[in-house]
C-alpha cells in the first residue's frame, strides 16, 4: 500500500518537527511592523476575517460577527496486531485508516443559530452529523437533524478525546451511535447541571422510520466542583473536577422495523439484540408484534493533578410481545495518570458484559483487560496512542485474544 506507507511518514516527519503556532491574522502582522498604525488595526479589525490556527481549522467571521464558518477535522492512522487464541488461526497484521473526519460547523445569520456537517472518509463519505440548533437562552438549545442521542457518556465524548484508541466493550454494547430527531439541552446553575431530552426515528443515521413508533432518550449531568469537559485525559489542574449523570432511552421495535441493517450505528439493537440478522417473518415468530426495551446508563467521572477516572454501568431489559423478558447490563472502570504532565500517560481499564438469559448469553459474558500510553505532542491535536488488550471470552472456547494497537491522531 504505497500510499498508506507515504501517510504514514508524512504523519511520522510531523510528530518528530510539530512546534505548535499561534495563528496570526494579516492585520497584526502589518501592525507590529509599523505598516499600520493602532487605529488602522482597529478599523481593520472590525471586517471579516479569515483565519486558520492549527488544531482548530480554518474559521471566517462575518464583519458583524453574527455569522461563522468553521472548517476542519481529525484523523486516525492505526495499526494492530491480534494473536488469536484459537488453534490453527493464524494472528493478523492491519494497518488501517481508523478515522478521517471532515467538520463543518458555525452560526448564520445570529450566534445563537448554528449548524454542523460532519462526515468520515476513511472508507468513503459516510454522513454522520447533520443538524441545525437554535439557542433560545443557557437552559434551552432546540437541536434538529442528525447527531448522537442522548446516552452514555462515554459514546457522547469525542473518539478524539478518549483516554484508549477506542471506547470500552461494554460500550460497544449498549450504544445508541447516530440517529434523526430533535432534541431539547441546557445547563441550569452556571453549567453544574445539564441536561438532553429528545424524541429520535431509532433506526440509526441516513435512514427514514416506517411506522409511528419512535425512540425517547434523556440525558442529566451534575457537575457540582465546576464544568466538566468531554474529555477523558488526565490534563494538569490544581482544582478536582467530579461528574456524575445518568441516561435513558427507550423504544418499541415493530416487525416492520427491521431488515435492509436499520439499526447498524445502534449497537442495543444490532448487537445487544441482535434484530438486524433478522426480517419481518423470522421477526414475528420470535417475538411476536414488536419488541420494547429500555436502557438505562449510570457514570462516574473525577480528574486532579494529572490523574483521571471514570466508570460507567449499562443495563437493558429486553420484552418481546411473546416469551419471557430478559435483561442484560456491562460496565468499565478506566483510570489514567500523566506521569510527564501533558505528554506522557498511562492508563488501565477493565470492562465486562453480561446477561443471566439462555438465548442472550451467547453474545455476553465477556471481558477486556486494557493497558495504555499515550503521548501528547500538542494535547489532542497531535498525539500517539497504544494499548494491549487482553479478550476473555467466558463462554467461547478458544476465544481469549490478545489485541496490541498503535494510533497517530492528528487535528487540522
């Protein structure tokens, strides 16, 4: 893969000469030269501009200030490695684009009116968020389009701002990934509580509803020692930060619903469930008319001095019209330390899922053990990151694989 093999030195030149620099527009240049004086800059200032800072992308502002363009993005170059437990299976060598996010965001018109356009073209152009919101005051942002639900924190905090390469099991479980809807936010006591409420199709990102039956979900957020980011990093700070929320969604699944994979970015129901490997008819005989299930997510964050934590409970209760209810829930316990302050870091985390039902279980009943490191050449704007995981499979023969993966993310 010859192209592969120049990205990746490209990325490698940039890692061994990155010096961050602060963007500076053509009025300050010109000012600090003597060219203009400090009134020509004031008067200069007071147009558009244009400007690109490293990390943040390329933003263009209206005279007035009421209108933003924002151009930007991240990538993810990974490679790994798995020694597959399995006898005779031969351990498998990847180098793959993980990510390569295009963003578009900004306000028109009026700052409380903005609009995002984010796709990923590591394997093509995939639409992922597209939407409008309107901010009518600190407790309420009306959202409309496509974006990520209300849900657990951890799926709601950037895959460029996590402490591993890549989320938790038991998130990659219970998700509830992209959908379309309108959704109601705010923050009330100066950001120490926040809150998401919306009304979704459920059946995942780029794809239409068939029926009157819709997916709810909330979402609530306590900050009560100050605003806490979505970030899972141990950056520097003389003041502790906690955060403690919580999640619901909930949804009737009809026969009609499934088929043509229509809940692929919604892992309860592609995963958990397991309805996309199902049709109308193979639909009815198991469960009958429809299917309700209910996830409720539970989450505890901390950071001080360079350390960070965070664990994350999910539950789900599955109950088909016909057969018996069953329930299934999984969690993970994360914590990192930056041994170097804003370079080096090391993390640990363990996540498990389960579920006590026969005819669920054998998609349950596993756990990861992961070890970290990262370093931070500029924060998240330019970092590496490792891990080693090490995949229990408690019910699976021959299933205990051992994952080594190495990440290069770059923002532009």
């Amino acid at each position: 893969m010859k192209w592969l093999s120049i990205g990746l030195s490209m990325v490698a030149l940039l890692l061994l000469n990155w010096a961050p620099v602060e963007a500076r527009t053509l009025e300050e240049i010109l000012k600090d030269k003597g060219v203009i004086t400090a009134e020509d800059y004031a008067e200069a200032s007071k147009g558009g501009q244009v400007v690109y800072t490293p990390g943040k992308g390329l933003t263009a502002t209206s005279a007035d200030g009421n209108s933003k363009i924002k151009i930007g993005g991240y990538g993810q170059l990974i490679y790994r490695y798995t020694d597959y437990d399995a006898p005779g299976k031969d351990s498998k060598s990847d180098f793959d684009i993980r990510r390569f996010k295009l963003q578009v965001q900004g306000t028109v018109f009026s700052k409380n009116f903005g609009y995002k356009l984010q796709g990923d073209v590591s394997s093509g152009w995939r639409t992922e968020d597209v939407f409008i919101k309107y901010k009518f005051d600190p407790a309420l942002t009306l959202t409309a389009g496509q974006f990520k639900p209300a849900q657990a924190r951890q799926e709601l905090t950037s895959a460029g701002r996590l402490l591993f390469p890549e989320r938790s099991l038991a998130n990659d479980t219970f998700n509830l990934g992209r959908d379309q809807g309108i959704q109601a936010s705010g923050s009330f006591a100066k950001k120490l509580v926040n809150y998401r409420l919306g009304i979704y199709n459920g059946n995942g990102p780029n794809t239409g509803n068939v029926d009157d039956n819709h997916m709810v979900a909330g979402r609530v957020d306590v900050d009560p020692l100050g605003a806490y980011k979505m970030d899972e990093a141990g950056w520097p700070s003389d003041k502790p930060l906690v955060n403690v929320g919580g999640s619901f969604a909930w949804e009737k699944v009809s026969a009609t619903d499934v088929g043509s994979a229509f809940g692929t970015d919604n892992d309860v129901m592609d995963v958990a469930l397991a309805l996309d490997s199902l049709n109308a008819a193979t639909f009815t005989a198991s469960y009958g008319e429809d299917l309700t299930w209910l996830l409720c997510t539970v989450n505890f964050n901390a950071t001080w001095m360079g350390a960070t934590f965070a664990a994350e409970y999910y539950n789900l209760n599955a109950d088909p019209q016909i057969g018996g209810d069953w329930d299934a829930d999984g969690y993970f316990v994360q914590a990192g330390y930056q041994v170097i302050p804003s370079k080096l870091e090391l993390g640990v985390r363990y996540s498990a899922i389960e579920s006590t039902d026969t005819n669920a279980s054998a998609r349950f009943d596993k756990a990861e053990t992961q070890f970290g490191v990262n370093y931070y050449f500029a924060n998240h704007n330019l970092k590496l990151q490792s891990d080693v995981t090490l995949v229990e499979d408690q019910l699976a023969a021959n299933k205990d694989d051992v994952i080594f993966r190495l990440q290069a993310q770059f923002t532009y």
